[in-house]
C-alpha cells in the first residue's frame, strides 16, 4: 500500500518528523515535488538532521528517491549525502532521470527577479534557490533533466539552445552586465558543460538515475510500502495555494501522481496523512487572516504597533516553537489554528487521517483560540475564497478554548496522558474535518509523539 504524507497549511507543519515517526512501516520514501528550498528536519536520539532535498526517510536507513516532479541541484544532493555518511548513515538515494535539473543561472535569475518585485512589493519570498525558474523552463521546454546530464551530447544541446536565452534576459530584458555578476559563470556554455557533465559521471557511477514510475511499481509490485513525502504546504501549491505567494510545484496529493509516474488510483486508494501545526506560521508575503502581530517586511501593513500584549504573545510562539526557516533562518510569522484553511486543505488532498504537531508549544497558556470561520462582505465563509485578494479582506470568527498545563511532555504515552484541554481542542479539529487524528505531536524527538494509528495497519 501507499501512505503520503501532506502539509495542511504554509509548510513547517513537521512533515519531515512524521514520515521519520512513520518510517518503520515503509521501505521507500519518496519526494514527489519541489527542490532544495523544502526545509524538513528531523530529529533522532537527540541528534537534529536538517534536510532541504534528501528524503526524511533516509535517518531511518529507507531507500530514499527524488521523483521526476522534484528539481534538482545536483551540488546540493551530494553535499547532503556527504554529510549524512559523515554523521555514520548509509543513505540510499535515487533520482528520477526525468526530474528536471537546477543550474545556476536559474539561482542567480531568482535573486534578480525578487529583487526587482521587491521594487513594487511584490515579492514572493523565495529561497532564492532557483526553483521557480527551474520549472518555468520545464513548462517552457527548455529545462535540463537528469538523463540529460548522462549524455553529453544531449546534455550540450540544450545547454547550447537555452543559455544564450538566459544572458539576453539578463541584458536585454534586467539592463545588467554578465561580467559585472557575482558568478558569471553560470552563463557560459563551456562552464556549464564542465560542470554537469561531471555531475551526470558521478549520478552514473552511484547507480542513483532511474526510470521512477517503474522503479516505484516494481517496489510495490514486490510487496513493498511507498510512502511518498510533499514539500512544503496546501496553502502554497501552484493551483490550490494563496497564488501568487505560492511555490513553483504542487505539495497536494495529486502532485504524488504526477510527481512519481503512479495512477491516481493507486494514490488515491492509500492512505493520506494531512500535517498540521496546532497553531499558524508563515514565512514571506501574502495574507494570513488569524496572524498575531506581524514580521517587518513580511507582513503588508505592518508598522510594529500590534499591542504589546499580541507582541509579546506572538514572540512567545515564535520562540517555543522555533518558528525560524530551516533554510532561511527568517523568522516566521505566527498565527492561531486557521480552521477554513484546513477544510480546504482536507478537500483538496482528501485526508484519511491527521497528524497535529506542536501541542506542547500552545501550553501554559490561559486560552487558546483558532480561527473557525471567515467574514467576508458580511457573509460567513467555512472555507477559503477562490482569489488571494478576497481572502486578504476576510476577518477571522474566533473561538476561544480554555488553556492546557505545561506537563512533562516526556511522560505524554498514550491519549488518555494528554491535558483534558488539549483533547477538547483536537477533538474539535477531528469533529470539523471529519478525519481522525493520527498522531499528536508533543516536542521534537522521533519518541515525543503519541500514535494513535499506524496507517500501514489499516
């Protein structure tokens, strides 16, 4: 069977700690979107693993593949490979031959793009890590795919068609100098030739290039578990997100389809496990209705004038919730539990089971609220509008749940050992999404979780 594993809300919901919670019952894990700007951190034995492209599954010693809805930055694949045997893991990584292949003048064409959005306000806040622009050229038939980088005729055939695109948007279109660059490199044929033709040698001799809708079928075929892992969140998919404050890739459920070669059937007949934060975060622009104060230059309007009261409860969820980028290190913005954006959410992939991370930092608090419905024009709306700018005009209808104490989390086993308050407050949850809580997160180690269901054993 299948298990998938989808943010609910603007990534950082934990989805890397639960495909590692739920690691055991499978043998491969698989990205099925996004690249190395996908933050996911996992945390084993006290030892804190931080991931951007690699497959959380790999801590656990599972097969760990890239899919050929991922884009690539062959650099970033073998530094964390490097580093993970350096830390005495084995990992066993495989990348689709049709994935397609971040090089670097899609990095440095994204910090130029920000930079000139950021002119009108406009910008997305992107990792600057070249992804957007990585898939641009996969919708514009001029990307680069992995099985390209292991033929170099190939391979200098579609470098020699699409860089000199590239340098005449940088001059033509920017107004800006290739030598006056810090890494001109990035837009000279030979170099790039050089550069990922290696990268293809090195793919090759480890054996990591594979057809990935056969691999994955032979997999299953053999009677293996596939769990497949999304990249960042709902609230951020190309189609079903907050566009355009959204990524390049689809982190739903369907994206696992497309993302991989398998049929929605098979997909859609596993189980899916919506993560979800017990509270709101958000890193860069775009509206956020249940928001607590604000971040400077990511929030629109925001003068630092929120209340003190709101500030100082805002900084204390940012500060025991570590709501920092895993990638980025900015600091997040922070916000009570957005119940319409979960319905949507729960639509969207169709979730047969929940996992809510993060209990244990709403603690110790004397309420705790969530977002239950929006306002918009006077009507009462259980669910997202359609458009960025409608949702950005909504007001959020709060409900106010009585606070939990601030046990020792380590004690937390089993249901019955969660604070009353909290059971109300994800009881709750479970009631308005018609889905069962699979797991309820209680601090960051693989062990402070409480499992409620293992979705291998339904």
């Amino acid at each position: 069977m299948t298990v998938t594993i989808v943010g609910s809300q603007l990534g950082d919901e934990g989805k890397g700690g639960v495909v590692d919670i739920y690691g055991d019952g499978a043998d491969v894990v698989v990205r099925y979107q996004g690249g190395d700007n996908a933050g996911h951190t996992v945390v084993y034995g006290g030892t804190e693993y931080k991931l951007s492209l690699v497959p959380s599954g790999v801590v656990r010693g599972k097969v760990g593949v890239l899919g050929n809805g991922c884009v690539v930055n062959p650099a970033t694949l073998f530094d964390e490979i490097a580093d993970l045997r350096e830390r005495g893991l084995d990992p066993d990584v495989r990348v689709a031959e049709r994935a397609h292949v971040i090089l670097p003048y899609h990095r440095v064409l994204d910090g130029i793009e920000e930079e000139v959005k950021s002119e009108s306000d406009q910008e997305v806040g992107t990792t600057g890590r070249g992804i957007g622009p990585t898939y641009e050229d996969k919708a514009g038939r001029r990307g680069v795919r992995v099985g390209d980088l292991l033929d170099p005729e190939v391979l200098r055939e579609r470098l020699e068609y699409v860089v000199p695109q590239k340098r005449a948007l940088v001059e033509d279109v920017y107004g800006l100098s290739i030598d006056d660059l810090d890494d001109p490199d990035a837009f000279d044929v030979d170099a790039l030739f050089e550069e990922y033709r290696e990268y293809g040698e090195r793919l090759a001799e480890q054996g990591m290039p594979v057809s990935c809708g056969d691999f994955l079928a032979d997999a299953i075929d053999d009677g293996e578990q596939v769990m497949f892992e999304g990249a960042q969140g709902t609230l951020i998919d190309i189609d079903h997100g907050s566009y355009p404050y959204v990524t390049s890739s689809n982190p739903t459920a369907g994206g696992a389809t497309t993302g991989t070669g398998l049929g929605p059937g098979l997909i859609g007949d596993g189980e899916i496990i919506g993560i979800v934060k017990g509270y709101l975060s958000r890193v860069g622009s775009g509206p956020m209705p249940t928001e607590l104060a604000g971040v400077e230059g990511q929030t629109a309007g925001y003068d630092g004038d929120a209340g003190e009261e709101e500030e100082e409860l805002a900084t204390y969820i940012r500060d025991e919730g570590g709501e920092y980028g895993t990638v980025t290190g900015r600091p997040r913005r922070v916000g009570w539990l957005d119940v319409p954006m979960l319905r949507h959410a729960t639509r969207v992939s169709g979730f047969t089971g929940l996992a809510v991370n993060h209990v244990d930092v709403l603690a110790g608090m004397d309420e705790v609220k969530v977002g239950h419905s929006y306002t918009l024009d006077g009507e009462e709306l259980l669910t997202m509008p359609s458009t960025t700018e409608r949702w950005a005009r909504c007001e959020a209808n709060l409900r106010t749940f009585d606070g939990w104490p601030d046990v020792d989390w380590d004690d937390v086993d089993d249901w019955a050992d969660i604070p009353e308050n909290a059971r109300t407050y994800l009881r709750y949850l479970s009631d308005e999404l018609d889905t069962d809580i699979y797991a309820v997160g209680t601090g960051p180690d693989r062990e402070d979780t409480v499992i409620l269901q293992d979705p291998y054993d339904s």
